[in-house]
C-alpha cells in the first residue's frame, strides 16, 4: 500500500528565481515534489512547475508595501485556515521563508530586522535626501519595526524550528529574542552551469558592448535591493575618493535610484554610475564586470557575491555580510571590516584596479571555494531539517523518513 506524501504548506508572499530569499525557496520546492505534496500560498510564482505543486493565490493589495504585508500576512493566514477546514485534511507542516504568518512549525532565517533597524537607525535618518525621501525613509522604519514586533512574538516560541542561512544569524537571534542552543544552517546553494569562468569569459565581449564600457573602462557591480542596506552610498562614496580612475558602476536592482542623485553630482560620477534592471541571465553583468562590491549594512548570506566568485570576479564584501564567513580576507576575496568606511573601501577598489595579478589570485581561489555549493546539496540539507520538524510535531505517525523514501 502506497503511503502518503507528508503535506507541507509553504507560505512566501513571491516565488521566483531573480530575488535572493525567493531564489531559496523556489529551488528548495522544485527539489521537494517528489518527497512532499507541496501547497504553496504566495501572491505570485515564477519558475516552478505547476503539475507538481498546488498553487493557492492570495491577491495582492495595490499601494505602499507595508499596507500590502499587513494584508499578505491576514490573507495567507485566513484561506489557509478556510482551504484546512473546507478540505479536512490538515498540513503535517507549514514552512515559511521569514516573518509571513503566525503558525509556521518551521521557518528560514533569512534576515533578523531587529538587527537590521539597530545598523540602519542613525544612517537612514541622515540619508534623507527631500521630502519625497523622507516618506520613503519614514515607509522603511515602520514596516521594519512591524517586522521586528512580529519577530518578537515568532522567532521566539521555541516550539518554532528555526533554519539558519548562516551560523552568524544565532547571535542576533540570541540577542533580541532569546532563541538559544544549537541552531541548525543550510549555506547558500550555485547552479554551477550558469555561473562558471567559462560562461563570463563568452559572454565578456559582447556584455561590456551592450553596457558601452571600452576597454579602459574598470566595472564594479552591484545586484540587489535595498541599495541602502547593500552599501550603495558608502560605494558612492569610495567612488567619489577616486575620480582619476576610469570606474564605472552597475547597479543592477528595482529601486528607486532618484535618492542617489545627489550623491551622484557630490561626488561627481554623473555618467559613471548605470542602474540597470534585473535580467534572467543575471550572469550578463557578472561577464561584463571587473569586481564585484557589496558592502552590506546587515545581509545574512546574499547570493549575487556568491554567483560572482563562482563567476571568476573578484569581490569586495563587509564582514556583515554573511558571506565574509566563507571568504579568507586576501585569499578568495577581500572583506571590509566596518561597511560604512568609505576610505578602507576607495583603499581596497584602487588595489584591485591596479593588480591585474591579484585579481586573477582572486578569482581562482574564488572559483574553488564555492564549488562545493550546489542546490542539490542545499535541498538535500533543507529535506532533513524539515523531516525532523515532521517527527517533532507528529512523533505519534511512523518514521518521516522511512515513508518518504518510499
């Protein structure tokens, strides 16, 4: 007799592969299928194949984003309430990527805004730029500490698993809400036939074309949203302490880039900086970029550095960035201490720019560092913490794992 698939409800407001903690989840439920009957709550999904999960559609609340995740967050909780009553079968597990409903049994740690809000609070303020930014910086400071109040109340129930994409993130969680003990981490997962040397260096030529760079032309790269926190205005910055060099800067994102135009004509790099949409074959701007700079505020592990090293680029990271946990400061990349040190930035971008040989060190160490980080790795790792959350909750059924290797 066949047995049933562990019913699992994943509750993310977007799944898609362009976006960092979407990109996670996406890639963990194409893998899932077979093992779990998969019901996805989301507002929108991308990229995963609709015969193999159910797909439950909460409609998205037009205007600012805080009104739209007050909603989200109401939705999600009420159909899913409604679809368990009306269907009569409950989920063995709810899974949520973050702060996205009240009863998840498992959720990825993905960002700890609490933390975020402390790094942010003095340096948003002073970033004000209008009016206009004003209310966007007043938009920012509320939806985060609505996030950190509902963190508060989540993240610390120890009848929560918490996954971690980083071991780093257990401090914060210590910190603000008490979560202590062991907590387990799944690393980042690559897909290695897309992000490789080979594929930049075929792509190198006709990238840089399209962008307008010449040969002279030295690219630094930025993927992301939230420029603020990824460390756009301390790059600027550097950038500005070194006019005489022929830098270019792609910053690749949906932000809004009209805040930075002041920073643009302060520091005179009008004509140097290009914001650029977000494309499906990301690995375009990594082929046409020199370095990689990402001098995060507060990221716990953001995948575009990750991509980049799997690329060959050199980057530059701050050592809050989750990801300064797997590079060897000088060896495999080079790690900033303080984010908002724009001088040690311009200091590390000039050497760079002038070491061709340290460049190419760089890159091969980057190369082989990150080869170990595949999805299939990161699912298989995922697939198991999720097993033991099922045997925690329902320690009465038969093993997980014996019916889901049937």
């Amino acid at each position: 007799m066949t047995k049933r698939r562990p019913r699992l409800a994943v509750v993310s407001p977007f799944v898609d592969k362009h976006h960092g903690t979407e990109r996670y989840v996406a890639e963990w439920v194409s893998r899932l299928a077979d093992q779990f009957e998969i019901h996805v709550y989301s507002q929108n999904v991308e990229g995963l194949d609709p015969s193999r999960i159910s797909w439950h559609k909460i409609s998205k609340l037009p205007g600012p984003h805080i009104l739209n995740y007050l909603w989200w967050f109401t939705c999600n909780q009420l159909r899913r309430g409604w679809d368990t009553s009306f269907a009569a079968r409950p989920y063995d597990l709810t899974f949520s990527p973050g702060i996205n409903c009240l009863d998840a049994d498992v959720i990825s740690v993905h960002i700890v805004f609490a933390e975020l809000l402390r790094r942010n609070s003095s340096a948003a303020a002073s970033e004000k730029p209008s009016t206009f930014g004003s209310v966007r910086w007043l938009h920012r400071q509320l939806y985060y500490r609505l996030i950190a109040l509902l963190e508060k109340r989540i993240y610390a129930n120890p009848e929560t698993s918490l996954i971690l994409i980083t071991p780093r993130t257990a401090a914060s969680l210590q910190e603000f809400y008490g979560r202590t003990g062991p907590l387990p981490a799944v690393y980042f997962g690559l897909d290695h036939e897309v992000f490789n040397p080979e594929r930049r260096l075929e792509l190198r030529g006709s990238a840089r074309q399209e962008l307008h760079l010449t040969p002279e032309h030295f690219a630094l790269l930025l993927i992301g949203n939230g420029w603020q926190n990824k460390g756009l205005p301390v790059i600027l910055e550097a950038m500005g302490r070194l006019r005489e060099l022929p830098l270019h800067l792609l910053v690749v994102g949906s932000d809004d880039p009209s805040p930075y135009q002041s920073a643009l004509e302060r520091n005179s790099l009008t004509g140097r900086i290009h914001f650029l949409p977000v494309r499906n074959d990301v690995e375009f701007y990594y082929s046409a970029a020199d370095i990689y700079v990402g001098p995060s505020r507060e990221d716990v592990l953001p995948l575009p550095p990750a991509e980049a090293m799997a690329c060959g680029v050199p980057v530059i990271v701050s050592a809050a960035c989750g990801i300064s946990e797997i590079i060897s400061d000088g060896d495999n990349g080079i790690v900033v201490p303080d984010p908002s040190d724009a001088v040690a930035l311009a200091a590390k971008i000039r050497q760079l720019y002038k070491s061709a040989t340290l460049r190419a060190h760089l890159s091969e160490r980057a190369i082989s560092t990150v080869q170990q980080y595949t999805w299939e790795r990161n699912a298989r790792e995922f697939a198991a913490l999720l097993i033991d959350a099922l045997e925690k909750k329902h320690p009465a059924m038969p093993p997980a794992r014996d019916r889901i290797r049937e």
